[in-house]
C-alpha cells in the first residue's frame, strides 16, 4: 500500500488566449518559441511564474490538456496519451520553426514521446520531474503487464469515488508535490475542475507504458529535473531521486 501511496502522489504578461482542437493556449512573450505542458490534472497556470522569467527572452505557449484544469474535455479512441501527442504535434506542426518543451510530470512524458516523434520540430526538451515508466521508480520489478491490475484498480477507485471521498483524497496527497503551502488550495481546485474519468485514464496509462526502450531512438537533447524536498516525509532524498532516475 506504501507503493501504491506514493505512486499516486508523484502522479498528480500579456496573454492572448485560444483554444487549438482541444488545447487550451496562452501565448506571451516574444522570441524563441517554448511549449509548456502541465502535469495531471493540473491548469496551463502552473507556469505563471515560470513563464513571467521565460516571456522576457521568449515566446511561451502554455497548455492546458483538454479535461485538466477546467478544460474540457475530448474523445480519446486512441487513448489519452495518443491522443495528447496527436493534439500537440498538430500545434507544433502549425509553427513556423522548431520549438523547445518544457513538460512536467504526464507532461514530462508527453515530451519525450514527442522528441522521438517529431525530433525535426524540436530543438531540446526539458523534463521535469518525470520518468520514461513511473511504475519503475517505485517497484524496480514492475513490467507494464504485470502494473495493469493496480493502475485498474485505482482508476475504477477514482473514478467511485464521491466529489466529497474525492476531495479528501486530493487533500491528503498534494502536499508532496509541492512546498508551496499556500498554491496547495490552487493545486486541489485545479485536480476538482478536471475531468475525473480523463484523469483516471492518464493516471492508468503512465503507470501502464513503458517508454524506456525507446529512449535509444530518442537523439533530441534532454535535461531533467528530479524533484525530491517535498516528498523527504515518505522517504525521498536526493540520492534515492537521482538512483530512481
């Protein structure tokens, strides 16, 4: 249950606002261009102090998935992951030069789907705090096989519960994902606006999907970013972060 606990912990200036196939954009700055995608669950705001650096020697284009945040959102035949990188790479595509990604956690792993994808159309990608399998990072003998029954199971729990059950529950498990006491109300609002049913279909996909072998293929650069501080209650350290990674 301690696995089980902690893997769903790690899971979750002037604008000019449209709405692309689904995606919510806001667009600010001016220069080279990045893409900024939130992790579960979460609002294109997450960025807002981010972007109020990057928007003085860029041109920021921040996301909100269709169902997080408020978002609506959209048929999904293919899946939620598939259907996030159809959706972000017809964006991309409609730009007139390479752009770099900046994606957290779901976001995080959208990005690397991409660099391998359409490695013409990108310029690096940064990754934050985000793996290539997060099943991996806390049960080293996890396959995507043998994770389905749990990533079943807590979808369906989500999907059950109450909005009451539900708030509780994120309640109890933002503060590891951030330091930040006073964005925690911000954090669970955003997780109560979303989509519970895309939610759960994201949350079972990553811990489901396995992507390290395609890391080889991969040959944009990368950096990540490993977070660790808020989550030292349950066990985390630098070196279990890095070792994870």
């Amino acid at each position: 249950m301690k696995k089980l606990f902690l893997l769903y912990f790690i899971l979750f200036g002037g604008l000019s606002t449209a709405f692309t196939q689904g995606l919510d954009v806001q667009v600010s700055g001016e220069g080279p261009k990045i893409i900024l995608i939130p992790g579960l669950a979460s609002s294109g705001e997450v960025w807002d102090e981010t972007v109020a650096q990057l928007s003085k020697n860029f041109e920021c284009h921040v996301l909100t998935l269709p169902g997080f945040g408020g978002n609506p959102k959209v048929e999904m035949p293919e899946g939620f992951l598939g259907a996030m990188e159809s959706l972000i790479t017809n964006y991309i595509n409609e730009q007139t030069e390479k752009v770099t990604l900046i994606g957290h956690s779901v976001g995080g792993f959208i990005s690397l789907r991409l660099s391998r994808s359409i490695p013409d159309k990108i310029n690096r990608a940064i990754i934050v705090d985000s793996y290539p399998f997060y099943s991996a990072a806390f049960n080293p003998a996890a396959t995507a096989e043998n994770m389905v029954a749990m990533a079943s199971q807590m979808k369906e729990l989500m999907i059950a519960q109450s909005p009451e059950q539900f708030r509780a529950q994120q309640e109890i498990s933002m503060p590891v994902m951030t330091t930040n006491q006073e964005k925690l109300p911000t954090a669970v609002n955003w997780s109560l606006e979303s989509d519970r049913e895309t939610t759960a279909q994201a949350l079972f996909e990553l811990m489901t999907t396995d992507y390290r072998d395609e890391l080889a293929e991969v040959s944009t650069p990368i950096l990540v970013l490993g977070a660790w501080h808020s989550g030292k209650a349950y066990g985390w350290t630098e070196e279990s972060v890095k070792k994870n990674l």
